[in-house]
C-alpha cells in the first residue's frame, strides 16, 4: 500500500513538472544545480573534517610522548590532513631561523619567544580559512535557493491568473492545475536549502572547535619552546 501511494505520488510530481513552464523549468535547473554542488561539498568537507580529527588526535598524543622535534617534523609528512601539522612546521621553522648555540653544549637557544608566538598565530589564521572553504557556498545555498523557489511560484501564479483571465472562466478547477505546478518550485528550494543549512552549523561549528584546539596547541608548543630553548 504504501509503495503504490508512493509511486503514484512520484507519478504526480513528474506530470506537474512535465506541464511547468519555461521559467519554471529553468528555475528548477538552478536549484539543481545549486544542490548537487552542496551535496558535492558537504560530503567533501564531512570526510575532511573526519579525517582531521582523527590526525589532529594521533598528531596530539605524538607531541605529548616528548621525543625529539626532528621526529615529530617527519611524522607531520604523514599527517596532512591535521591543521596542527602545519602550525608545528611554522613553529618549528622559526625556532630554526632563531637557533643559536649556548655556550654549553646541549640544545640551542632562541632570540625571541614572541616571532615563534607570531609564526603560530599566522599559520592557526591560514589553516582555519583553509578548513572555512567552501562553507561560504553552503550560506550562500541555504539563503538564496528558497527565494529562487519563490521567484518561480510567484511567476508560474501570475502565468496561471493570466491564463485564467485569457480563457474567460473563474473557477478554481481552472486556476488550481497551474498553482499545484508552481508551487514545484517553492518545494524544491526547500529542498536544496534545509540540507546546505543543516551542514553549514555543523561545519561552523567544527571549525570552532578546531580553532579552539589550533589555541591550545600553541599554547602548549609555547611552554616546550620555552622551556627547552630560551
């Protein structure tokens, strides 16, 4: 029972969308387009997001073991997925532009604390835009496709009062065909909208969190730098 009721109803959206229009015709082109570009990037960014928070934990627990930063800096060629990979490398890098040797042999010192401090905040900065890309698109879809939907029902109801007034008749059996088929539109940039929302706050939010792990991270290569060269 509850396949055929399915099946006609899908019988039913393919005839009103065989007996839209022009405009609605193109306009449902659009919000495809626009939806499987977001499917497109939702289920990039899912996988990215995924993966970075797997590498980001492994990358953590290495770091936190204490050996050798020469080791760490070749572990970060397997970890490309991590934002904390890069920002190791930028601190690492300037700790080597800065070492200078102690009069005692042992581990070398630095000049500055703070360029080692401004190098990771750069590279923190460059790592949460790169894991913010793409999600502008998603923002984009959420707000824009529903009034996409609403330019093509407000069209396809005038097409179907102008109708109404060419043939001379004014009842509903009349007008109501054309109203069903505009109201396509309406339904369709719902329905590429609410995905691209939904996974919009989800990603927002992952990025916060990433941010908030990247501020830790420098906090915590900050006391190793100080403690072992300064």
């Amino acid at each position: 029972m509850v396949a055929a009721l399915l099946f006609q109803a899908q019988g039913e959206v393919w005839q009103l969308l065989s007996n839209s229009g022009l405009v609605a015709r193109l306009v449902l082109v659009i919000l495809l387009f626009f939806s499987i570009f977001s499917w497109a990037i939702i289920l990039l960014k899912a996988g990215r997001f995924r993966r970075a928070r797997q590498e980001s934990q492994q990358f953590l627990a290495l770091f936190r073991q204490g050996k050798r930063l020469s080791d760490i800096r070749t572990a970060c060629g397997n970890m490309k997925s991590t934002p904390l990979a890069g920002i190791f490398l930028a601190g690492y890098r300037e700790i080597e532009n800065q070492a200078v040797p102690r009069e005692n042999p042992g581990t070398p010192k630095i000049r500055s604390l703070a360029s080692v401090q401004r190098a990771l905040g750069i590279a923190g900065s460059s790592e949460l835009t790169h894991m913010e890309g793409w999600l502008t698109w998603l923002a984009t879809t959420a707000a824009v496709t529903p009034f996409v939907g609403l330019f093509g029902t407000v069209w396809g109801i005038i097409d179907a009062f102008h109708g109404l007034g060419s043939a001379g008749t004014a009842s509903l059996r009349s007008v109501a065909p054309g109203i069903s088929e505009a109201l396509i539109t309406t339904a369709a940039g719902l329905f590429a909208a609410i995905p691209a929302l939904i996974a919009y706050n989800q990603f927002v939010q992952r990025v916060k969190e990433f941010g908030a792990m990247i501020d830790d991270f420098a906090l915590e290569f900050l006391n190793m730098t100080e403690r072992y060269f300064t």
